[in-house]
C-alpha cells in the first residue's frame, strides 16, 4: 500500500529519482499514465496489467468508457528505474501534468501520484474544507 508525501525535483532530463523507501515496489518496472485532476498515476507493472485485465471485461460498452480507456492507454508509458531510481517521465506527461522542476509525489493506496508541487498546494487548499468538513459522513466506496 502507497501512502505520504514526497518532495522530489525533476531533471533537465525529464527524470525524477524515486524515493528510496519506494524503490523496491517498482524493481519490476512501472507504468505511468494521465491521472485525474492533472497528476500522473504511476502503478508497478503487475498492478497496471491486472487493472487492464479487470477493464478489459466492460471496458467496450459505451463510449464514455472507450473515451476513458483512449485517454488512460495512450498515455501509458512502461519504464524501468536506472540504478540510482531515476524513472524518466515523457514529455507528453510532463505537458499533461504541467510538471515544472518541483514536484510532489503522493501515495494513494494502490498507486503513487506526480504532481507539479504548486499544482497539488492549489489542489490540497480546494480540497481541504471539504475534507475538514465531512463531520463523520461516509463517502461510498472509500469507507
């Protein structure tokens, strides 16, 4: 399980070096492909490949899912960290996340998440009311 915030800075490469904490997870290899909101998910191999199999059943049916699977797939780009934990990050990532050279790494639960450090602050101020304010409420399908 991902969890905790990790401030990281990108390259003039295009690369990030993964937090050694999590290195060992993603020794296999990894994906990373469009999040929402803005973010990148990355996901370890095994992980990504048993998402895509469970989508596979449904994942034709109507065009709002074929849209999502379009968007999902085309982004996805399957990387091995060098010997330092450096993962490169496409360009068309980096465009699509607006990551600068500061970033933020979050785990959540299943995947970790790239943020443009600015970005997430701006995200986590919106969010943060909310998330204050939920006074016991339970949201479906999280608790």
């Amino acid at each position: 399980m991902f969890s905790g915030e990790y401030e990281l800075k990108l390259d003039d490469k295009g690369r990030m070096i993964l937090p050694a904490k999590l290195r060992e997870e993603f020794q296999g290899g990894l994906y990373l492909t469009r999040g929402q909101e803005g973010c990148i998910f990355v996901y370890t191999s095994a992980y990504f490949n048993e998402l895509i199999s469970n989508m596979d059943a449904a994942a034709l049916t109507t065009s709002e899912q074929r849209a999502f699977l379009r968007l999902f797939l085309s982004g996805a780009k399957n990387e091995l960290p060098d010997r330092q934990g450096r993962i490169n990050i496409a360009s068309t990532l980096r465009t699509y996340a607006q990551l600068e050279r500061e970033l933020i790494v979050i785990g959540v639960r299943t995947h970790l998440e790239i943020w443009d450090r600015e970005l997430w602050l701006q995200y986590q101020a919106r969010e943060e009311a909310a998330f204050a304010n939920r006074d016991g409420e339970v949201i479906p399908g999280i608790f």
